[in-house]
C-alpha cells in the first residue's frame, strides 16, 4: 500500500473560513469587491500596524507588478533585485520592459548581500543611470538584513520594493515584516504561511498610493457615470469569495507562525546530531523568521540529490532552493554582482517538508526517513 504523500506546504484551513464564504454567498457578494475584501484589508492592517495601508490583489504578483508602476518605473530602467528568489519577485521587472540587475546573496540570511548591492547601484551609475528601485526578498521567511539595506538605499536614494511574500508573520525588532519598503508586498497563495487559494496584497504608509493601486487594479477606471479609462488597467483585485477564505485564516495566523517554527526546531533538534548539515535560522535576536520553509544546506549536490531522492521514494516531498534567477534561461544575459554564494546554497540547499499541518505521523515519517539516511 503507498504511503501518503507528505507535502512541502499544503493549505490549512482554521475551520471559520466556512463561515465568511457562506456570508458572502448569501448576500451575493461573487465579485472583486465586498465586505470580506474591506474586512480583510483591516484586519491585515491592524495585525501589520505602523500606521499601514493595504489593497487586497489577486496574487503577489500583481502587488510587484503594480509596487514597480507606483515607483515610475519604465523602459530600460534599471531595478535591482535578489537572485535568489522565486521568478515572481523578477518577471514584473519584465512586464515593466526594465533591466533586472541581480544581487548575490549573504550566508547569514541567504539574503540580498548589502556589499553586493552597493558594488550594483555604483556599477548602475557609472553608466549613467542610477536604479529606480531594489526589490529585497525575506527568502523563506528570514527576514533580510533591513539596517544595511535601508543604509545603502538611502545613501543612494533609491526606494525599496518589500517582497514579503513568504514572510506574513516575520519581523525585524518587533516591527512586522511587510512594513519595511517604501512599497511592500504580501502573497497568500495555496502554499504560504495563510492562503486566500490565490491571492496578494500591497501595503504602503501612504493612503493615495493605497488608492492609486486600487485604481490601477479595477481596470483604471476613470470616475465617470460611463466605462472611460486614461491609464491602462488591470485585472488585480481580489474576489470577495478569496478575501473571506483571507479573513477565517487571518484568525490562526499567528498559531500557524509558532506551528512552522516548532517544526523547523524539530530539524534544529535533530540535525544537531549531524555533522556538516546547516539549517537555516536566524543570525541574531533581532530576527524573528516565521520559517515558512524550513531549509538545510548539506555537504555537497551529490548528497543533497541522494536525500531528496530518498525522500521522494518515501513519498515526502523537498525540493531543492531557489535557483538563482542570474542562472535562469530567460534572465542570464542581465548583470549579476556577487561572489558565487547563491549558487552554493542551491547547489547543496534543500527545503523540508515545513507545513503547519504537518501530524505527528508524518513527523515520525520524516525523521525515520532522515534516520535512515544518515
């Protein structure tokens, strides 16, 4: 008999996701508007505080998309980005027909290197055009170095475009994470720390960019009692059915932070016992990581491969690190500054099943698995 699949991250529902759906159902709410979408843009800004805007979008995607528009930035500029990431923090880099320049990680947080980044923005001016933005990524949760990055941005006047995508519940001194960018976005697909099944949001400190953002995802329509439109629009906002999943998960959100940090402690506990075995935690005090994805990094690729293959014949999911977006096919001719360190960390890195749904089984599982292996 097969055993049954362990997953990386799979949705879990609080139970009172039901309860928000069924209202909007009964009031006919099916539409990118209501009171869930309103409820949950609240409750987002009440659990983010720092005096916080949010606009609920269709995915996190769109929210990058949009963060890059609302930073003016155009054909040919150049925007600075971590290398590794998932492609979603890149492509609207892209959509915007921009120059993506790719920045190396630091072994800390496996974050965007602050050395590296000032090389990028002194390399970008040199040729005459200083970039229009850096979007710095909490990979997995971790937050990224914020007192460094901000220095160097500031010093260059450059804003910050917050991918906090995989770090809903995260923060850097007591201070959330997705509150640190000029513009910062939010990401609630189907397999992060609460889902809306698809969905994002962008947050801002500024109630018109709030506003504008909203405009531009409603198609930019103009107000006039007609459909007349003098920007292009787009599609971005989030459905009030979405938004009401958004709302019963927002209700367990922090038991699902303390949930992925006990499971990302059980690998701590028992790779302790490991040698040459990194698990990724935070660097100091001052980091406080919700470990979306726990993540270890192991002697070599041969033995990350023979491990992940190990697993996968016990029917647990992992999965390598994020390949370096300067390593992709469609983003290797842009300029890359760094030292290697992100290609080691996927050469040898390997994310573990982190879910806070995970069962006590399925535990015992995974650690006779990783037993057993090494």
């Amino acid at each position: 008999m097969e055993k049954s699949k362990i997953w990386l991250s799979s949705p879990h529902m609080g139970g009172n996701e039901q309860k928000y759906i069924n209202e909007a159902f009964d009031k006919n709410w099916i539409a990118p508007l209501g009171p869930n979408v309103n409820g949950f843009e609240r409750d987002l800004e009440k659990y983010l505080k720092e005096d916080v805007f949010v606009a609920a979008l269709s995915s996190g995607t769109a929210a990058l998309h949009l963060g890059l528009m609302l930073l003016d930035v155009k054909k040919d500029d150049f925007v600075i980005c971590q290398s590794m990431t998932f492609s979603a923090s890149a492509n609207p880099i892209l959509y915007q027909n921009a120059i993506p320049v790719f920045i190396d990680s630091e072994m800390d947080t496996w974050n965007m290197c602050p050395t590296a980044l000032k090389e990028a923005i002194e390399s970008c001016i040199a040729k005459g055009k200083k970039p229009k933005a850096i979007i710095a990524v909490h990979l997995y949760g971790m937050p990224y170095k914020i007192d460094e990055i901000r220095a160097v941005a500031d010093a260059f006047q450059i804003p910050i475009l917050e991918d906090s995508a995989e770090a809903l519940g995260s923060s850097y001194n007591d201070q959330k994470c997705g509150t640190f960018g000029d513009i910062s976005v939010l990401s609630f697909n189907g397999n992060k720390i609460i889902t809306t099944s698809g969905g994002g949001a962008l947050v801002t400190k500024n109630k018109t960019v709030k506003d504008k953002t909203v405009f531009f995802a409603t198609q930019s329509r103009d107000n006039a009692p007609h459909y007349q439109h003098s920007e292009v629009g787009y599609n971005y906002r989030m459905s009030n059915i979405c938004a009401g999943i958004g709302r019963g998960q927002m209700e367990v959100l922090d038991a699902h932070v303390e949930l992925r940090r006990k499971m990302n402690q059980f690998y701590v506990n028992f790779f302790s016992k490991i040698n040459d075995v990194l698990v990724l935690q935070e660097p100091s005090g001052k980091f406080y990581s919700n470990h979306w994805l726990s993540a270890i990094v192991l002697k070599s690729y041969n033995q990350r491969e023979a491990l992940r293959l190990a697993l996968e014949i016990e029917n647990i999911e992992s999965r390598p690190l994020w390949k370096p977006m300067h390593l992709q096919p469609i983003f290797e001719k842009y300029p890359f500054f760094g030292n290697g360190t992100s290609e080691d960390l996927f050469e040898r890195g390997l994310c573990l099943p982190s879910g806070s749904n995970l069962s006590l089984d399925e535990r015992n599982r995974i650690e006779v698995a990783l037993d057993a292996f090494f």
